[in-house]
C-alpha cells in the first residue's frame, strides 16, 4: 500500500507519520508538509499525487485556529473545504482513497445528548463551516474521521498551555461550562490506520472516551504532573476575554456509535490516554 500524508508537519500529521512507520512492512509512505504541499493549490495537489501514485491520502492539513478563522474566511475555506476538493479530484484522477478529519465544531454544541454521525450540523463559527464543507467534498467511499480537543506531543494544545502556565506558579482559569471529548493524536493516528486496513469508508466520530469540561481536563494535567503549588479555578465562558472571536460549541460530545459497530475497538478512556501523554511531555 502506498500512501501519502499530507499537512504532516502538524500536530496530527506528525503522529500519523509516526504510525506509517510502524506498518513499514506492508506500506511505503511519502510525508509532504504544508510548505512542501499547499492543498489550496489544484495543480500542486495534482503533480503531488500524480508522481506518487498513491492508494490512499490522509489529509491532516487543515487551518485549526478558530479565531483566526474568523477574520480570515478565504483562507479558512482555501485549506478546509477547497483543499479537501483538491485532494478529492485528484484521487479520483489517479484511484486513491482520501482519509479526511473533521471536527466537532460542525455541530452548534445545543445538544443535551451525544451526537451520532447521522445528526443534523449546524455550525456556528467560520471553523466549523468551512470544516463541514470540506467534509461535503468527500465521496460515498472515502473515510471521514470526525474528532474532538484533540491534543497531542506536538504543537501547540491545551496539555503544553496548562503546563507551561504551571510552571509559572500562576493559578489558572478554566471553563467548566463547555464538555467534550478530550482525543490524544497518537490514539487518533492509529485508529485511523486500523480503519483503513480494515476497509471503512464513510462518516465515523472517532474520540477518547469520556466527557469532561476544560477545567477538569486541565485539573488532571495538573494532578497527573504531580502539581500541587498551582490550583485551577472553574469559569463560566462569559468571563472569558472579548477577545475571543469565534463561537464554540457548549456541548460538543460525539458519539462513536459507527464506530463501536464497525467490529473494531473505541479509543482509550480520555483519563487514561492523558497520563501516558503528561508523562511524555514532561
């Protein structure tokens, strides 16, 4: 099997890199990072996949700070939903399977329930708009992997913030009013390998299991590392800066119902997986 990993210089794409490597017996992989590759770009996107020929294509670029998003619309778009039409053509072109990862953030978090696959979006940020359309771009055939606060060794993410904040000695503030599924990246990557070999295609929520609101997961990194001089305040989000300009979702839980019925095992409890990450990174 051939595969190409795109946006792999990412907090994702550098797992999924890492999980390729471990399956080098029956596949051979080509790693390009977003200098390297802009999926905004048809014609790159075309030479890329023609000159490797590839069976599948996971596609972890993506432009993930919401924020952001909101004053650049274009570009969240270019990368989100045009990128993922790119890829998309282009494997039709040349037979490839597409692995695409969308978000939460496709649903308005009004929920009292955990979402299934099958349940209407609404989103209500650019983030979450231009990921539901990229999602839109997919064929019946290829895999759609749709996640939640995902967190991981590399990049920048709320693991590394609580930590580096901690070791300032500064109390921290956290919002207890908006629950999700914390997912660790190492996990996400190699389920998403397991799902190809295994044949999936289609919608699948993929996420560590459990609930929990930011100030409980911020509150384990701390228990985990062992921290005691530093405690963790809960807020709500309206004390939250103004200058936050994207909406998040107050409930964004995604239930793995495909998942769990595909004869293939959920994610570790989120719990769980966070300790053998904490103790990775410190």
């Amino acid at each position: 099997m051939r595969v190409l990993i795109v946006g792999a210089n990412g907090q994702l794409g550098r797992e999924l890199v890492e999980a390729a490597s471990k399956h080098a017996k029956i596949m051979s992989f080509y790693a390009a990072d977003s200098k390297l590759l802009d999926v905004g770009d048809r014609e790159a996107v075309d030479v890329a996949v023609g000159d490797f020929s590839p069976d599948v294509i996971f596609n972890a670029a993506a432009m993930t700070k919401v924020d952001l998003c909101e004053d650049h619309l274009q570009l969240a778009f270019r990368v989100n939903a045009l990128g993922v039409r790119n890829l998309v053509q282009a494997a039709s072109k040349f037979g490839a399977k597409v692995v695409h990862f969308s978000s939460d953030y496709v649903f308005d978090g009004t929920s009292a329930t955990p979402y299934l696959e099958w349940d209407h979006p609404n989103p209500i940020s650019v983030y979450g708009r231009s990921k539901l359309a990229g999602e839109k771009e997919l064929r019946a055939t290829d895999l759609c992997i749709r996640t939640s606060w995902v967190v991981g060794r590399y990049g920048d993410n709320l693991v590394k913030t609580v930590l580096k904040l901690a070791s300032k000695g500064e109390d921290l503030r956290f919002v207890i009013d908006q629950v999700g599924s914390l997912t660790v990246a190492k996990d996400l990557a190699e389920k998403a390998f397991e799902m190809v070999l295994s044949g999936l295609g289609g919608l699948y929520h993929v996420t560590g299991q459990g609930t929990g609101s930011w100030f409980e997961v911020a509150s384990k990194v701390l228990e985990i590392a062992g921290i005691k001089d530093v405690s963790v305040h809960p807020i709500v989000s309206d004390d939250l800066p103004n200058d936050r300009k994207a909406r998040r979702p107050k409930y964004s839980v995604l239930e793995n119902f495909a998942l769990e019925n595909s004869g293939l095992s959920l994610l570790p409890l989120w719990h769980d997986s966070l300790r053998e990450l904490v103790k990775e990174i410190c």
